[in-house]
C-alpha cells in the first residue's frame, strides 16, 4: 500500500491458497495465517491498489477468497479466437524482428486454431530454429510445418479445458 495506486499481480494463486484447509497439518498453520490476512487486506484495504489474480484451477480456490467484496468480478479466459491469434503472431513476429506483413496472418491464426498464446509463442520459437539449422531466413512454410507436428494442450487435456469451460459457464463472465 504504501507505493499505492499500484497493481498488484498475483499469477496462478491456486498455488499459493489451494492447501489452506490442510495448513495446521502440513505448516503448523502459517498458511491459513498468510490466507486469514490477505483475505482480511483484500476486504478492508483503503489504498488504490487493483488487484488481479490468475488460476489455472478455480475450483482449488477456497469459496471465501472469490467471494464478492474481495474479488469484484470472476473472468473466464478462454483460448484465443482466429482475430486474437492473428494478433498473438503479429506481436511475437515482431517480438523476434520479424515482420508480419512478410506472413500470412490469417493463414497463420485459421492453422493454429485451438492452440494457446504460449503455444503459438513456441511454435514460432520452432520454426525459426528450423531455419537457423538450416542457415536461411524464417519462411512461412516453417510456420506451417510446425503447426501441423503440433498437438495442442487442448486436444491432450480436452475433458479437463471442457470441464472448466462448463464451470465457466454459469460462474463467470466472459473475457472475449
């Protein structure tokens, strides 16, 4: 608070607060402390400070910290539609020098469908190794033929990202 009006970012805090029930078995309670005062701060905060917090599995979330007052609002980010992946490729290509007007970004964003950010992320990454290796400059067949090795998240966790996306559904509001 005291560097206030500030942002603070609390990445995958399922990881941090999914045990506090176990807390007194595991850490002789200094988690469920930690949990009772971030709660606590949450709730009667007088400084500008937003915070945001990330999960991957809300469900691990005890119901006291999402509640309404602590959290304002719940919101489900889903995989990237075709317009937001034809964004992610245009800021990673020009991330790496790139520019993306030498690439097919709606080509690019139809063949990486149901592949995440951090996906499309990688598989740039790939393919500019394969043309480093082969000492030429990235072309848009790269691209291409890596998406096709690729098998997303999506398709190996499916009964899991089709679970959450049914939580969502009645639980929270949409991101995009």
């Amino acid at each position: 608070e005291s560097i206030a009006p500030v942002v603070l970012w609390v990445d995958e805090i399922e990881k941090g607060f999914s045990g506090v029930s176990r807390s007194g078995v595991s850490d002789a309670g200094t988690a469920a402390r930690v949990f009772g005062s971030f709660i606590t701060w949450l709730q009667e905060k007088q400084s500008p400070v937003f915070v945001i917090a990330t999960a991957n599995s809300v469900d691990q979330l005890p119901p006291e910290l999402v509640r309404k007052g602590r959290f304002d609002e719940i919101f489900f980010v889903d995989l990237p539609d075709a317009a937001e992946r034809a964004e992610i490729w245009r800021i990673h290509l020009l991330k790496r020098n790139r520019n993306p007007a030498e690439f097919d970004l709606s080509t690019l964003a139809m063949s990486s469908h149901n592949l995440s950010g951090a996906e499309i992320e990688q598989a740039l990454i790939d393919a500019l190794y394969d043309a480093f290796d082969q000492n030429r400059p990235l072309h848009m067949d790269d691209l291409l033929g890596v998406l096709q090795e690729t098998i997303p998240l999506s398709t190996m966790m499916q009964e899991e990202i089709d679970r959450l996306r049914a939580w969502a559904d009645k639980r929270a509001r949409k991101a995009s």
